[in-house]
C-alpha cells in the first residue's frame, strides 16, 4: 500500500515539478523541526520518506544524526550507505583535460574549467565530502565495540564508493582520535602506514608524525618526518610551520623564521606561523617586527590571551626604563579576556609598585594570590607590604604559606618568627624560633635571635643558647681562616689530632677531624651535604629598631636564586641585624672513631 501511494505522488508531481521541489523542502524543514523538538521517531519518518523519494546529502545526514539520537547502531549504518550512494551528479574531471592540441578546443576548456558552472560542482563536492565526513566521525565511536574498528567499518565502505579518495583523510582522523585519547603508540603506528602513499597524504600524515615527536621533545625525529612533510608537499604551511619549530627548538632562530615566512607564503592565514615569527624575533631582540607580528595577529585573533599577552611583553621589554603605560593598558586587555590569569595580574601588580601605587599593586598582586597562591614572588610582596604598612599579623600568614611551599628555606620561619615577635607575642616568637633551631641547628641568626629572647624574658636556656652561639661562630671564623689560607695547616693538624672532644677547642677540633674524615684534607667539604636543606644566595635585611619591636623590613625584598648554589651569611656582627642563610653542615657532636 505505502509503495502504491509513493508511486501515485511521483505520477502525481511529474506533471506539476516544482511542487514536488516545494513539497521536498517543506518536509525537510519538518523534518528538522522535529530534530529540534526532540521528536526523533518522527524526524526519521520524514527523511526517509525524503530518501526514497529525492535522495540528498542534507537529508541523509539528517537521517544519520536521528539515528544517532536514538542510538539504532545497524540502522546509523544503513543510513550512511544511503549517504554515500546520493548522486552528485556533476562531470568528471577527465572532462577539462584536452583530448588534443587543437587551439579551438583548448580555448573552450580554459573557458569552461574555472566556470561558475565549474565552481558550483566543486562546492557541491566540497560539501558531499564534508558531511561524509562529519557522518563518520558521528558514528564511529558507536557502531562497533571499539571506535576503531567502527573507522575500519567506515573507510572499507568508503573506499567502494565513489569518495575513494576520502579514505585516507578517515585513517588521519583515526590517528588524530588516538592522539584525542593520549593513545600515542597506536596513532604512530597508524600514521606510519602513509609513509608510502601519494605525496598529499603522506605529508598530512608527516606533519602529524612531525608535530607529536615535537610534543615529546624529540626533535630529532619530529625534524625527520618535518623534512620528509616539506618533501613531499612543499606548498604545506603547517608542514613548514613544524619545521621552523624544530630549528627554534635547536636555537636558531634566524632559519626558523624564514620557514615560518615561507608558510605564510603559501598561506597568509597560518596564524601559527605568524604567531612563530613573532617569537623568533623576539628571541633576535627585533623588538619592532616582533610586535609588527603580534599586532596583526590580533587583528585576525581579537580575543586571543596568548597575543595579548606577547604585546604586552613586548612593551615591557620596550619600556624597563620608560613609561609602562602601554605594557599597563595591554595587559588591562588581556585581564578582560583571561580574569583568571595569575601571571598577568602579578606583571600588573608589579608594574603598579614601580610605579609607587601601592594600593593598586595590592589589589593586583591579592587576585594573583587568589587564583594561585604558590607563586613565591607574590607572597613575598604581600609579606612586605603588610610588614611595611605594620601588619604583622597578617604578614604571618603569607610567610606560613611560603614556608609550606618552601619548607627547607629557613628563610620564612624566620621571618613568621619575626612577625610574631613585632607583634608582641613573645611566646610565640620564642616558641617558632626554638622550632627552627631544632630543624637548622647550624643557622647562626636563629641562635643570635633565641638569645635575647631569652635574655629579655629572663629564662635559664639563655646560656646554653649563648654558648651553641660562641662555638658556631668560632667555627665559621675557623672556616674562613681555611679558605683564605691564613692559618697554617699543621697547627690546625695538630689540633685536630691532640685536642679531646671537651670544650671549644675540642669543639673545634671535633671539627677538623671530621672535615679529614670527609674530604680527606682540612678544608671543608666544598658544597652541603645532599640531605642539607636548599638554600638561597640573597637573603631579604632585617635592621634592629633599637626598641622591643625588633626588626624592621627592607623596603624590597630580593628574589631567590636557585638551589644549587653554596650558603653565605651576613657580614654584619650586631645582634639581629640581618638573616643569614645556614653555614655549612657542621660535625657531630663527638668525634668518629678513625
């Protein structure tokens, strides 16, 4: 009966051809109505009543997508047969090649070949192709038990159709999924099957190879496989593009920019290239054409944070001594784009306490805190700040945070100990510090602070402290008198063979042997032992007030170079007038048997 009825509308539209057209679209349009009202059972109806009167792409991937809704795996499958099988119905390409070398016939097809007859086959083309694609991608996944053989599925359909060619771009987008899944193996492998095919798809396949060794550092066989993408397409941006990125990896930003240059060439909407460029004079401190670069690229990219952000660079590099309002207004733009972002709103924060806005930079520098509080460089700031506008208490809890982040620094327990002795609260200051003793009982400025904490509270421990102070000081001064070499080296042998362990002789001596024991010589060992906490070369100036207060904070404090690097301490002798990182280890406290 339905096939009778059928029957009788296409007898009945024969006569009257444009309302079958009118009729065609006006079930599609329902036919989409339902797609969007959630109605898939009815949406399905309609287009394959559609199909099986007027075939057509857009129909029948509408019919895949209410397929896909519904999750009918076999019938996603009959549906994309039926995609693959509508008719282009457009000439072949065979048909604009000259069959002779007859000038009249020639004319006709140059004419022809570039027609706007001839464009529109090409984007009906373009658009089969599209949702062919975009079909397979769709239902991949879910019409097999593993996404890929449901690929397999698909490209064995494909290759026996008519899009034969579209079988590679399949097995690509089958590597790209593996990469979507951090399955690197597996898209290796399958990327590796191109190698040998026609030069468009082995360059694709090349440049994809290329950019994931990129990804793994190894630029040796990302730079092969980019040589051999070039190669076999020399007209490919993106191939190009991944080999300037191997070049600037090695260094060399000069050739890397000329790969880049020669993408954009070939393509001028590669803004990866043009981002690159940027970069590569940044690196040649071509300041003017590095932001020549960056400023076109954000009038293609306007709401680009990475661009933003460069520009903005860019001026800060441009004005470390000038005026930073440029580098202030770019990076206001890229907080607009990116509010989240803790690294520019540190830069913002920073240029504003140059600048002597210190409410400014508290505000930027809190929001940087806010949405990373692990940036040591910010804490500091904050720390200061409060210990300069006399909020200790609120000091302590940065310095807290710095010392958790940081926790073999003595550096910060140091100074949340200070705080808290700025503060008034003695106890606490003395319990914090005889914390730190316990885990740097080697840092001198510890043991200086405990002593007149303990003098001024009057405890008993005082002396005990005062003499762990005499020895190590004297062991320091022994330290330098071997490094500068103004004591004699069998004097100081002989102490430390003849003296017993008792007192600060024997201290010393206990010393010397172990500095024998360990290097071999009397000197020290050159550098911490490895279980020594990490330390810092620069350390921030403390300045005694005179009064019960204590310490007052530089106006700056010093960044922190890296570990690594050998402990150095104040040359000041005053009580509390700076905080010196740990001398080196010293011995044990009895001397090892020989």
């Amino acid at each position: 009966m339905v096939e009778k009825k059928k029957g009788f509308m296409k007898e009945a539209f024969k006569a009257d051809p444009c309302l079958f057209f009118f009729r065609i679209k006006i079930m599609q349009n329902i036919g989409v109505t339902f797609i969007k009202t959630g109605q898939y059972s009815d949406a399905i109806n309609s287009f394959e009543h559609i199909m099986s009167m007027a075939p057509s792409l857009k129909a029948g991937f509408n019919l895949i997508l209410s397929y896909f809704a519904v999750g009918d795996r076999e019938k996603m499958k009959k549906a994309f047969q039926r995609l693959i099988a509508v008719p282009l119905e457009i000439d072949e390409d065979d048909k604009y090649i000259s069959p002779s070398d007859d000038p009249h016939t020639n004319l006709v097809i140059e004419a022809i070949k570039n027609d706007h007859l001839r464009q529109m086959e090409r984007e009906r083309k373009a658009t089969a192709e599209k949702y062919i694609m975009t079909a397979a991608k769709l239902i991949a996944p879910v019409i097999e038990a593993s996404f890929a053989v449901g690929y397999d599925w698909c490209v064995e359909v494909v290759k026996a159709s008519q899009y034969v060619e579209l079988a590679n771009d399949l097995e690509i987008n089958k590597a790209i999924t593996y990469l979507r899944q951090k399955d690197f193996n597996q898209a290796v492998e399958t990327l590796k099957m191109f190698e040998k095919k026609d030069s468009r798809v082995k360059s694709a396949a090349a440049t994809n190879l290329s950019f994931l060794y990129f990804l793994e550092n190894e630029f040796a066989q990302a730079s092969s496989y980019a040589d051999l993408a070039v190669n076999s397409d020399r007209y490919n941006p993106s191939a190009l593009t991944n080999k300037g990125n191997t070049v600037f990896a090695n260094g060399d930003y000069e050739k890397a920019a000329e790969f880049y240059k020669e993408a954009l060439r070939n393509d001028s909407s590669c803004t990866e290239a043009l981002y690159n460029i940027g970069l590569a004079y940044k690196k040649l401190n071509r300041l003017d054409e590095a932001l020549d670069c960056f400023l076109k690229l954000h009038a293609i990219l306007r709401n680009s944070a990475q661009v933003l952000y460069q520009i903005a660079s860019v001026y800060l590099t441009y004005e470390l001594m000038d005026d930073p309002s440029q580098a202030m207004e770019w990076l206001m733009q890229l907080i607009s784009v990116a509010p989240t972002d803790s690294r520019a709103l540190s830069k913002l924060g920073g240029l504003h306490d140059s600048e002597g806005d210190k409410s400014q930079a508290l505000q930027y520098y809190y929001e940087s805190y806010r949405y990373f509080p692990s940036n040591i460089e910010v804490i500091e700031w904050l720390g200061a700040y409060y210990i300069d506008t006399q909020f200790c208490e609120k000091a302590i809890q940065y310095f807290e945070r710095a010392s958790l982040i940081q926790p073999t620094q003595v550096k910060w327990q140091l100074m949340v100990a200070s705080c808290f002795r700025r503060s008034g609260n003695y106890q606490k200051a003395l319990d914090t510090y005889k914390d730190i003793h316990r885990k740097f009982p080697e840092n001198v400025e510890c043991l200086r602070f405990l002593v007149r904490l303990c003098t001024d509270i009057g405890l008993k421990e005082v002396q005990e402290y005062a003499t762990k102070l005499k020895r190590l000081e004297k062991m320091k001064e022994i330290r330098e008198q071997l490094r500068s070499g103004r004591v004699s080296a069998q004097s100081l042998a002989e102490m430390a063979v003849g003296v017993p362990a008792a007192g600060e002789k024997g201290a010393l001596a206990v010393e010397l042997r172990y500095n024998l024991r360990v290097t071999g010589s009397l000197a020290p060992p050159s550098s911490p032992l490895p279980w020594m906490p990490s330390h810092a070369q620069v350390r921030p100036t403390w300045k005694d007030s005179g009064g019960s207060k204590g310490e007052r904070l530089s106006a700056q404090l010093r960044a922190l170079p890296g570990a690594g690097e050998p402990y150095e301490s104040c040359s000041s002798k005053e009580l509390g007038e700076c905080l010196a990182p740990p001398a080196p280890p010293a011995p044990p406290t009895s001397p090892a048997p020989p």
